[in-house]
C-alpha cells in the first residue's frame, strides 16, 4: 500500500466546511491537497494557503480557491509533511526546501497536523540532515559558523547551481546526526545573522499521522503544542 497516500488522505478527517487552511509542501500533502480537489468539487467551501510555488501550482489545477497569508487573520488547519519526526512530536522539514513559507504559515494555524510515512519516525532527530535556509550574501561564512555547532553543511545545488528557494534564498543542509537538543540549536542557529529560518519545528505539530505499508494508521496527539 502507498503509505504517503494513507497519511495524506487521512488528513482530511480534520477538514470542516468554511475552513481557511495551510497547505503544505511535498510528496506525502500531495495526497491530501488532490483529495480536498475532489471535496471542493463536490460543494466544499474552503480557502487555501500555499506553502510554495509547487503547492500554489497544484492546488490550483486541483480546483482549490487560494489566499494569500497576509489575507487571513489565522489559518484553521494546516495539514503538512515531515522529513523526520521525533516522539514529543519535534519535526525536521524543508526535504522540499519549503521550510520558510511552511513555518510561516503553521505559525499562524490554530492546528498543525503532520502527515508521513512510518519510516519519518524517529527515536532522535538528526538522521535526516536539517535544512537551514540562508541568505546568498556571504552564505560560505554563515556554513562556517554553523559548523563550529558540530556538522559538515552541504550547499543544496540543483542543475549544477545553488537550488534557490522561493524566497531567492539557499538551503543548507546540516547532518547533526544527532540532535539533544532541538530547541536549544534551533535558538543558536537562528542568532546567527545569515541564517534565515531552520527546517526545526520544535513544539509546533498537534497531531502526526503516520500510515505504514501494510495499512496501519497511527495518530499521535501532542500534548506539548505551544500555539
Ligand atoms: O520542504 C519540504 C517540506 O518540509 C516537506 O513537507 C517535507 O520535505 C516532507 O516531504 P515528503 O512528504 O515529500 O516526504
């Protein structure tokens, strides 16, 4: 069974008539955001907030009336994937390198439910290399700074340049291997001048749904959840 599929379309159990929701980037929310097209063209009013360029793409040739964040006060549900996610529910993302606009938005919603397959869960984060959005100016010198934090960044490159974001950005991606403590780097790293955003989402999911391939469906309720 597809599991990203499971997980996304189960996501739509959280989605009520009248609704303005985030729509998150990637393989896994894919699923959710064709399943709310078909919803939309049987009669369901909702407005969406795209995490990216893809996601505005595909949400609109699904048929999904889309706003823009500065349009809406908050976002009732935001529905998301994860690259990684530990069990106080701490998520890496930015896999897709969307991790600016998706910490914007989730930043604004009432709920923040996170779809993935099993294998995203983690007993540390760490495993997946976190994605750190920087600025192009001097971004060799902000690498070095986040090296002194105990990894060896990667320039994101894509067709033989450095992958810009949607915000004309670069992504570092850092392998931690390990992370103790992801609040704590999420702070360092965001005190640095060149960093934009990090791909740590420290206490911000509510719910994480995970489908594995042989159909089973966990759904983990944060207890902890700051917004
Ligand atoms: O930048 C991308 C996002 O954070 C994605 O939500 C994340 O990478 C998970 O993507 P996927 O569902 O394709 O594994």
């Amino acid at each position: 069974m597809n599991a990203k599929k499971l997980a996304g379309e189960k996501a739509l159990e959280y989605v009520k008539d009248g609704m303005v929701l985030g729509l998150g980037t990637g393989s896994t929310v894919y699923w959710t955001i064709l399943g709310l097209g078909e919803l939309v063209i049987k009669g369901l009013n909702i407005k969406g907030v795209a995490t990216s360029k893809a996601t505005e793409d595909l949400a609109l040739k699904a048929g999904i009336p889309l706003v823009d964040i500065s349009d809406v006060y908050e976002i009732d549900v935001t529905i998301d994937g994860a690259d990684e996610v530990n069990p106080d529910l701490d998520l890496i993302k930015g896999g897709g390198g969307a991790l600016l606009r998706e910490k914007m938005v989730a930043s604004v919603s009432r709920k923040l439910v996170i779809v993935a397959d099993e294998s995203k869960y983690s007993a540390h984060l760490g495993k997946f290399p976190l994605p750190v959005e920087v600025v192009p100016f001097g971004w060799q010198t902000t690498m070095k700074q986040i090296s002194a934090k105990g990894c060896e960044p990667k320039l994101r490159m894509k067709n033989g340049i450095p992958m810009p974001t949607d915000n004309g950005n670069y992504i570092l991606d850092c392998p931690f291997d390990k992370i103790e403590y992801p609040a704590a780097l999420a702070f360092s790293l965001n005190m640095m001048p060149g960093v934009v955003e990090t791909g740590l989402f420290v206490k911000m999911a509510d719910t994480v749904i995970l489908a594995g391939t042989s159909g089973e469906i966990q759904v983990k309720e944060s207890a902890a959840s700051t917004r």
